[in-house]
C-alpha cells in the first residue's frame, strides 16, 4: 500500500467516525476509532520516514484518548468531538511534511502524544531505519514525561519459545493494551526485529515503555504481546502466536508468558481463547517499575 492509498483509506474511516462521534453515538464512534487505530499500526505503508513515524504516532494515540473518554465517568470531557475534528486536516496531510497536531492534544501525555510532540522524541519513535526483506520500521515511544514514582513501567522482551524459531522471516513483537471491554488505552508499538534466531528461541532483548502510567490502568486490562512475521512468498505480516499480563500481575521482576493461538483477543475471553502449543516453550519478559 502507498501512502497516499493509505492516508485515503485513514481520512475515510476517521470521517466516518468522527461524524458518529458528533451524532453522539458513542459505540460506534468508539468502534470506528479501534478499527482506525489497528489500521494506522499494523498496516503503515512501508518507506516511513522518522518524523512520519512520529505523526502517526501521535494521531494513534490521540485516538485512543478519545476511545478512553467516550467511555469514561470522569467530569473532564477532553478530547471533545468538537477536538476530533481537529484531526481531520492533520491526517489528510500526515505525509506532506507540513502538518503536527493540534495543541488541544499535547497534555494527553498518557497516551504518549507530549511524549512525541518534540523533534527529538519523533526521531527516538523511529531511530531504527527500514531493515531486513520486509522494510519494517519500529515505533516504539520514548518514556512518558512527568510520571510518579512507581507509575512508570518497562517491559524487555527477552526471547520466545517455539519449535520452528528459525524459520520466521523478520519477526518483531506488536505490543498493546486493552481494556476488560478489548477497548486500545494507548498506542499499539512494533519493537525492532529479533536480534537472533536459534533452535527452539527468537531472541529480541528489546526495551519497551509502556504508554499509560501503572495507577491509570483500568482494572482488568492487559498487556498484549503479538509475535509478527513476514510471508515472503505473499507480501504480508502475520501474527504467529500472541500472550497478555493482566494488569494485576504488572509487577516488577522476570515474568514466563504461554502462547496463544491467533488472533488476539482483546477481551480475553476463557471460551475464545486457546494454547498454541503443548511444549514449554514461553514468552519470557522482565518488568521494571521506576
């Protein structure tokens, strides 16, 4: 897909959110936000350059504020419906180089906007180039800015177990997190590619920051964890097998994740979900809280 094929397909689907969200009918525009927001993560056109990253970045995550206050009790109404509409021209010219997003947005630091607002912190989104036979970019976040002692959350991610490590092409880890609804809290990030393969383990030894502060996770959320590869022979990504960490257990130390079959569940629901493999072959991550 092209960026220009992309940016049409992303201006429609926000218009037709935003005019959900302006007729007040919430689960809908609440829905239409979500579907954006997977889009504009995992189907990115390829050849993105670091300020691009950075924008679409932002957009993701001042998205997923808006799914967060559609469904929230809290007094404070920001970002508006009247703010979404804000976004429409940002997006339209999200590969033009001449387009940043509104001010209204900046303080949504929890979903990682103030965090990326800065030259320096588009270029830490995306410091790693395009790499390997797909052209895939990271966007990974830098810190968020501001934080309480004890909020702030690190995820490594070490290794994953699976039986046929060697054989994934440019494998890297999709990491979200949802709501107990399957509602997105914060921008979905792509890690860089494994650094190795070897029987039985893809090793990434990766750093990610988590977007939303530890005492602002809704109980019953979860970390999500997808391991994407690239099909060669069809020119597409797939996610191989995926793991959560409910909120409860977002606890410093080293944590041994099972695998589930795809796709990703958000809702986590016991009846919909099952075990990829019978092997003890895990996800392996360690959690540091500052």
């Amino acid at each position: 897909m092209s960026k220009a094929q992309a940016a049409s397909q992303w201006c429609a689907k926000l218009d037709s959110a935003v005019e959900c969200d302006g007729w007040g009918q919430v689960e809908e525009a609440s829905e239409g936000y979500e579907r954006l927001t997977m889009l504009m993560t995992e189907q990115a056109p390829g050849g993105m350059s670091a300020a691009e990253q950075g924008l679409v970045a932002q957009l993701v995550a001042c998205l997923a504020a808006r799914v967060q206050q559609l469904h929230s009790t809290a007094l404070d109404q920001s970002p508006s419906a009247q703010d979404m509409k804000a976004l429409q021209p940002v997006l339209r010219g999200v590969f033009s180089g001449a387009t940043s997003v509104p001010a209204q947005f900046a303080r949504h630091a929890g979903a990682g906007v103030a965090a990326a607002a800065s030259a320096a912190s588009a270029a830490a989104i995306a410091a790693v180039p395009d790499q390997g036979a797909s052209g895939h970019v990271p966007t990974l976040l830098p810190p968020l800015p501001g934080l309480r002692p004890g909020t702030s959350l690190q995820i490594q991610i070490e290794k994953v177990g699976l039986k046929d490590a060697e054989e994934y092409i440019d494998p890297f880890f999709l990491v979200s997190m949802y709501d107990s609804e399957g509602r997105a809290l914060c921008a979905h990030q792509k890690t860089a590619l494994a650094l190795r393969r070897r029987p039985q383990y893809v090793n990434f030894e990766c750093s990610v920051h988590a977007q939303v502060a530890l005492d602002k996770i809704p109980a019953g959320s979860a970390l999500c964890f997808e391991f994407i590869h690239y099909k060669q022979k069809k020119d597409k990504w797939s996610c191989r097998a995926w793991a959560f960490v409910e909120s409860e257990d977002l606890v410093a130390g080293p944590q041994v994740l099972e695998l589930y079959q795809k796709p990703l569940d958000p809702k986590r629901k016991p009846k919909k979900i099952k075990l990829f493999t019978e092997k003890e072959l895990y996800l392996h991550i360690n959690l540091a809280i500052t």
